[in-house]
C-alpha cells in the first residue's frame, strides 16, 4: 500500500442545491488511527461514502489504498473493510453463514475464513447466538456482528462509522481493544467516525472536524487541545450568562470565553492563577455560583471552539454564543 492511504483533493459532493461536503482536503497515512468528528448533518456520513465508493463525488479527486474511488472502485472497495451506521445484514441467515458468506465474496477459502471466525469470536462475543437468525439479535449484537464481517478479510484500510454506538461499556472497550490490536499488530489504517469524544481522544493519531462540508481543525488530540489554552476554568451559574462573561471582562490571563447555557468555559493561561480572580470578579458582580472547578482541556472543548455545538447536539437546538479575545 502506498504511504498515503487516504488522499482526497477539493472533494465536493451535492444534493440538488446543498453541498453536503463542500470543499475538502484529506490525507491519512498508512498505519495511522484517523478521528472522524462533527456535528450532525455536517457532512461527516456523506464524506466517508464517498470514499467507501458508495457515492460518486460531484467534483474533486479521492484515492484509498492507492486507487481512485471513482476510477477504479472495485480495487478500493477489495482492499477496504466498512462498517456503517445502518448495519447491512440479512436477517434470514445466521451470523456464522453472514461470516462465512464474506469470507467467500472476498476470496478466503474454508479454512482461512474459518480461521478469521475463531479470531473474531471475541470480538463478536454473542456466544452460542452466532448460530441464530439475525433476526434473533438485538441492536448491539447486531453492531458487533457488522464490525466483524468488515474485518472477515484484514482490509488495508477499515472504515469504522460509530462502530460503538449502542454497545454497552465491555462491548465497546472489546472493539476498542481489537481496533488497537488491528493497527499495532497488522499495521491496518482506521478512518474512525464517532461520536463518542473519549473514543477518539484513546485511539486516533490524528483527528479531524468537519462542519458545513469542510474541515475546520486537525490534528493530533494533544494539539488540537492546546489550541484552547493550557487550562479550563468551568463555572455553572444560577443566572444571567452574559452579565457573567461581563463581570469577567478585566480578569487578567484569560484567552476566551464559551458560553453554553449556564455554563461558562474560561480558556485561562494558568488555571492556579485565574481560578481565585474569576471567583472574586463574579461575586463583586452579584452573580450566584452553583460550581465552579479547573480541569484540563478536552476534544468536547476544542469541538464546541470550531463548531458552536456540543457533539450530538441537534440541529434544532440553535448555537451557542461565543465570545473570544484577541
């Protein structure tokens, strides 16, 4: 495989008049965990198809795996493994004959596909239910069965599309456990979307952030945090937000202030330093503290600086203000 085993050019992707992916550039490397992060609707899903080739750009170039996505879509769809939100799985059949019919698709005799089912059991981890119908599993199981037929064949490059989402804490820490397994051991790249932050914070190199179709932030987790400043003071106030953010308007080392509800998230340049200042400036101002408290910047911090949303946020539910100094 070549060193880059994502490459996409000025990748744009329309429906009618919405460009649902509006411009982007993208490179993972080989061997490399790549994060996947945005808000709904932001163009994360329609990205990943097109590099899955399961949808055509309307403008731009992409290869996977060293081919183009368009061009030569049956070499990149042989040399990757998908897993999608909507589980692709026929109920009529077992997982076992699901497993073994993958297997066979991909060109793995008896032994070799029966061989990749003894390693996937683990991860599977439904037991005797293997030999049931699909139509017998529940959300989770069917999640773990999906992820599986995606690894039958040891793909180059494994697109994973919230593989977690649904699956109770010792599920998800299996997948997690066998996609680290899976880049450390067989050197498989990862192009991992999720909307768990934690998720991408423990497995991905790199991550990325995507809103309204391009890519607003990347890097490496450790970067992306130090982007918001070295500390995060959090104060939850009974009332008035803004007249809060006011109050803290010649409090000395602070670099910006989010605003989210009745929350306030202080990016400071020495949380010890600020914390007493910030308590102080409010209580002159009248404002009521239910809590206050320094912790160290997040992915959720850095995801809500470049987008104005918490992860999951809908839509719907409108944009918080934002305030940030020079």
């Amino acid at each position: 495989m070549p060193e880059q085993a994502v490459v996409a050019r000025g990748i744009e992707r329309h429906f009618g008049d919405k460009r649902a992916v509006a411009g982007v550039d993208l490179t993972v490397e080989a061997g490399e965990v790549y994060g996947f992060l945005g808000p709904n609707g932001a163009g994360k899903s329609t990205l990943t198809r097109v590099l899955c080739t399961l949808l055509a750009p309307t403008r731009g170039t992409a290869q996977v795996a060293g081919h183009d996505v368009v061009d030569d879509a049956t070499a990149v769809r042989l040399r990757i493994g998908v897993a999608l939100q909507e589980a692709a799985l026929d109920d009529k059949q077992t997982g076992l004959e699901m497993l073994r019919l993958q297997g066979r698709f991909y060109g793995l005799t008896t032994r070799e596909t029966a061989q990749r089912v003894a390693e996937l059991r683990e991860l599977i981890d439904i037991g005797d239910a293997l030999d049931d119908r699909v139509a017998t599993y529940s959300g989770g199981m069917k999640r773990r069965l999906d992820v599986a037929l995606a690894l039958v064949h040891n793909p180059e490059v494994l697109f994973l599309d919230e593989p977690t989402t649904g699956l109770d804490p010792l599920s998800r820490a299996a997948v997690w456990a066998e996609i680290r397994r899976l880049n450390r051991d067989l050197g498989m790249t990862v192009f991992l979307t999720t909307q768990y932050l934690e998720e991408a914070d423990a497995l991905a190199g790199r991550v990325g952030i995507i809103n309204r179709g391009l890519i607003v932030a990347e890097g490496t987790p450790e970067e992306l945090k130090r982007t918001i400043g070295t500390d995060v003071v959090v104060v939850d106030v009974a009332d008035r937000p803004g007249s809060a953010r006011t109050a803290l308007a010649d409090v000395g080392g602070i670099r910006s202030i989010d605003v989210d509800a009745h929350r306030l998230m202080i990016s400071v340049e020495d949380g010890a330093q600020a914390i007493s200042p910030v308590a102080l400036a409010l209580d002159r101002s009248g404002i009521r503290v239910r809590e206050l408290a320094l912790r160290r910047p997040t992915l959720d911090d850095v995801f809500f600086r470049v987008t104005g949303e918490r992860i999951g946020d809908d839509d719907e539910k409108g944009r918080p203000t934002r305030d940030e100094r020079p």
